[in-house]
C-alpha cells in the first residue's frame, strides 16, 4: 500500500453487515469518522442503500473491538483515543506480529523478498521530506508481506485486527517519535537479512517483537517519561 489512505474493502459476497462494518472501519482508519464522532445508525444505512438491522451488527462488531462505544439513551460514537489502550495493543502486536513473521519466514519467497525490500527502499526515501501518514502506510505494506505467508489464520487474524485498532488510535505513532522512522527501517533490513539467511525461527520472532516495543518504548518516552522508565522489556 504506497497511498497514505488506509483502505479497508469488503468481499463482493460478503454480508451487509460486513459490508457496512468494512465501511465504518475504513473512515474510522481514514480519520474520516473521527475520536468521538457520534455514528447515526439510520444516516449509515441510507448511505448504504441497506436496512438498520446489519448496521446495528457491524457496530456490535466494532464495538467488540473497541473502536465504536455504545451509551444506551446516547448511542453510538467512535471511541476516544486512549493511551493505555494503544500500549496494549503495540505490546499485543509486538507478540502476534513477531510469531507470524517467523511462522512466515520460511515460507517467503526470493519475490516476496524483493518487494519488501523495495518497500523499505521506499521508506527510506520517504525519510528526506517525512510524512507520517505515508510513511507508516509504508510500514504496514512492508510488515504485511512478511507475515501474510503465515499458515495460522487465527494468528492473522489477530494481526490485523490490531492494525486495525492502531489505525484509530494513533494516525501514526511516528508523527509524535519521527527520529525512530530511520531506526525502524534499519531494523527492517536486519529482519529481511535474518529470513533470507534462514536463521532460526526464534531469532527471527525475538528480532521482529522488538523491533515493534522499540516504536512503543520510543512513544512513551517521548510522551510519559516517567512511565516509560518502568517499562517491562517483551
């Protein structure tokens, strides 16, 4: 994805609640419904061209999720950003994304290979006029090709409903730490040398979870100072 805009697409055959939860989640991504933004179940529908019933499902869906919340007498709204909320889910990632990757690695191909390393190309010329948003689109493309070959479903699955939940709670992580976006890309080579080298699976996952706490430590030193100085290591 070389575009900064998050794009989150619906299958052809799948369901209007799918449909409208692909929908929601997408301008939830896009900033287009923003932290606190009230949802109106009926306007949603109407733009749609469905009923209320699967737009009620996609809610509970996303609420599920924690990017919508639900006040009875009130209804629905985008959740506000919540800082402890972004710490679980970067130190969750952290977990999942280094198992995939690993489980992935020796899956990938000499191709596979070679679009991610001219991804992370991509994002080092992105460094001499840096901008956040399209620089962690980048990230997630690169990030994305090396833990797609995973065979666990449920693994990705969870991969990507964390992605999802940064994509709400921060725009990017690197408009508040930019010095760690030269870091990060270095990192991402030692990633790529460790897979194309065959190192050993474990290698390869501890390498790839602490390249993702690091943007976390980066963040919350730059932020809380004083948390991050007792920041338990992953």
């Amino acid at each position: 994805m070389a575009s900064d805009e998050i794009m989150t697409v619906a299958p052809i055959d799948q369901s209007k609640s799918q449909q409208a939860y692909h929908w929601i989640k997408g301008r939830i991504a896009n900033q287009d419904f923003t932290p606190g933004y009230r949802l109106v179940l009926g306007s949603i529908a109407g733009e749609l061209g469905m009923s209320v019933v699967p737009v009620r499902e996609a809610i509970r869906q996303l609420e599920a999720e924690g990017l919508v919340t639900f006040e009875r007498n009130v209804g629905a709204h985008v959740s506000m950003v919540d800082d402890t909320a972004y710490r679980y889910s970067m130190q969750a990632l952290s977990i999942l994304e280094g198992t995939a990757t690993a489980l992935a690695a020796r899956r990938l191909t000499a191709e596979d290979i070679t679009r991610a390393r001219s991804v992370n190309d991509l994002m080092v010329e992105v460094l001499d006029h840096f901008d956040p948003r399209s620089f962690t689109a980048l990230n997630q493309e690169f990030h994305s090709i090396l833990f797609a070959q995973c065979a666990n479903p449920r693994i990705l699955d969870l991969v990507n409903a964390e992605w999802g939940r940064l994509g709400h709670l921060r725009d990017s992580t690197f408009s508040f730490v930019p010095g760690r976006a030269a870091e990060s890309v270095r990192e991402h080579e030692k990633i790529l040398q460790l897979i194309e080298s065959g190192a050993p699976l474990s290698e390869i996952e501890i390498v790839a979870r602490r390249h993702r706490s690091a943007t976390l430590d980066a963040f919350l030193i730059h932020e809380h100072p004083d948390e991050a100085l007792g920041l338990p290591a992953f």
